[in-house]
C-alpha cells in the first residue's frame, strides 16, 4: 500500500510518500480501507518530535472508511461497512479499561502518536474501535468528528460539570477543538464567547452558534470578557493554546471558576499566580481526550445532526507536505483531510 512516514523528525521536508507493506490483521482485529483521514496539530508535533515514537511511523488519528475484511474472533462487522475507527488506542483489559475509563489506561495513547495512525491506504485495528456511520455522513466529516468531538465533549461532559445557564469560553474558535467547542457549549444551553483572528473567521464562530467573538488580536481577552459579563466573568474557559491565552485566560473566570485546557498548541510551559488561584477559588483541570463511551455518546449528536464537522479543505495523501505547511500558516478554518 500507499502510506505518508516519517523516517526523522524534522519539518514538512521529513514527510514521505511511499511504498510500505500491507497491514496483515490478526483474528480480533478488523481491516479499514482509508478513504479519508483528518489532520490534527498532533501530527506537527509527533513529526517534529515526541518521546515514545518508534521511526519510521506514519502520522494520523482520525480514520473513516471501509471494513475490507472482519477477523475471526469479530462479530457484528461485515465487509463492506463504512465507518470510522476511534481516534485512541487502549488495553481493553486492565481495571480502567474495563471501568470505562480508557483514557487513564496505562496503554492509552492517541492513534498517530505511539502507535501508527492513518496516512496510509489500509489500517488494521482492534474490533472496539470500529463505529458504523449512517449514509447521511461522507467520509470527509467523519474524518473530521473524532478526536476534535470527543475532546470537546470530554471537556464538559467528564470533567467540568457544564449545567445550562453557564458562560462558556471557547479559545480558538478556528481550531479543531474550538469549532467543536462552541457547538458543543451550545448544546449544553450555555452563553459561548469565542476568540478569533479575522472578520471572516468572526462570522464563521458565530455562525457555529457562539454568542459573542473577540478578536484577540485586537482586543485584550480579560477585559472584553469582563465587559461581555457584566464584569462578573465566565464560569468555564476551554482551553487549549497555552502561554499565548493562559493568563488571559485565567483572568477571565469569575470566583469559584473552572479552567480546563485540553491542549498546549503555542507551548507546554505556563505561569500562574497561586494568590489569585486560591483568593478566588479557581480550578484549573486536565483533560484528555475521553472515553469510548463518551464518543459514542458525541457521535449520536453528529449522526442526528445536532453537531457538525466542519472541513476546510482536502489534499492527497501525497501532497503531505503542503497539507503541513498549509496547517503550520493557520490558514484553515475547520479540519484538513487527506484522501488516499
């Protein structure tokens, strides 16, 4: 088969298209033919370099495509099924695991990073991560669900206790997690204020459903916040950019507020000032991806149509590179798929 690797790390230079054994699937294993994978920041960062990946690795976390062939030991999947397979991997045997909580197994990783993901023509996966999708969902959205969904909905959902009513505030309402953030914000009846860098990306968040966007380049966060509020704050900040947003961020809770970032997309290095964490009764929380059956749960809002994918643009496999620059120049709004 056909797979874009990464024999180094390095910049979009490093990305290779080219010839690579066909996965062989193992009897509780099911093979996917890719037609259509999501790129995520993920893959910059793991092609720049990551602890943990073995070389030469191919990139990719969000799969869709056809069941070519269903093991032995797997029942209720049938050649011919379009699907798209959950963005993670996890041991599905050890006391997280089978609690539910996948994403705290010491196995857990994310497709694309530790293991290999999906920038190639086939891919072969455990059973329980291949979901069915309805006809009325094309291989590009559904590309485009998995990891940015399941993330945003763990966000509130597993960690934060979003009630209707509350002030939300989406960061990066032109990312991934944003315009998948904001739509799920709304769904929890919340107010959402999102940031944005342009006009155009302005009216595209609020044609999401965000309630109020500032331009955070020309506006201080905290301070439109505060006038956005009433001067009283919001109740919760999704975040996920990192030291270019996290003051402003923090700024922008009102007491007893929660934080919860998801992501590190300018950098992994933050400062906070204990006083004004402890003096307001802050919380500032980690979340990580989600479980599988929080993804189920998202994915019956995606296939009713009450949350939507949005794609900005498709690439072939093997225009890799350009598809790396085009993402590292953030020119996109919505996912950038590849097909293969």
């Amino acid at each position: 088969m056909k797979a874009v690797r990464i024999h180094q790390f390095g910049g979009p230079e490093v990305l290779r298209y080219e010839d690579v054994p066909d996965p062989k699937p193992r009897k509780d294993q099911v093979l996917v033919r890719v037609k259509a994978c999501a790129m995520n920041h993920l893959d910059i960062w793991v092609r720049k370099g990551l602890p943990g990946v073995d070389l030469p690795h191919i990139l990719g976390s969000d799969v869709a495509g056809e069941i070519v062939e269903v093991g032995e030991y797997v029942s209720g999947l049938k050649a011919g099924q379009r699907v798209l397979l959950a963005p993670m991997h996890f041991c599905n045997h050890c006391a997280k695991c089978t609690a539910g909580l996948q994403n705290q197994c010491a196995e857990f990783t994310v497709r694309g990073n530790r293991i290999d993901g999906g920038n190639c023509e086939l891919i072969a996966t455990a059973a329980v991560n291949v979901i069915p999708i309805p006809d009325s969902l094309d291989f590009n959205q559904a590309a485009s669900v998995p990891l940015v969904f399941l993330t945003a909905w763990h966000m509130p959902e597993g960690r934060t206790g979003m009630t209707p009513g509350m002030t939300a505030f989406v960061l990066g309402a032109t990312s991934g997690v944003g315009i998948a953030g904001i739509q799920v914000a709304k769904s929890f009846n919340c107010t959402v204020i999102a940031t944005a860098g342009d006009d155009r990306k302005i009216a595209k968040a609020r044609e999401l459903g965000a309630d109020h966007v500032i331009n955070h380049y020309q506006q201080k966060i905290s301070d439109e916040v505060r006038n956005l509020t009433n001067k009283e704050g919001v109740d919760i900040v999704m975040e996920h950019v990192g030291p270019a947003t996290w003051d402003e961020s923090v700024r922008s809770l009102k007491p007893a507020g929660t934080l919860v970032t998801c992501g590190a997309t300018t950098g992994p290095q933050v400062g906070i000032d204990l006083r004004f964490v402890y003096s307001r009764q802050l919380s500032v929380l980690g979340s990580y991806m989600g479980t599988m059956a929080e993804l189920h749960e998202v994915l019956k809002q995606v296939f009713a149509g009450k949350l939507k994918p949005v794609v900005d643009r498709t690439f072939p496999l093997k225009e890799a590179r350009a598809a790396h620059e085009y993402m590292e120049n953030s020119q996109m709004f919505g996912k950038i798929v590849f097909n293969p």
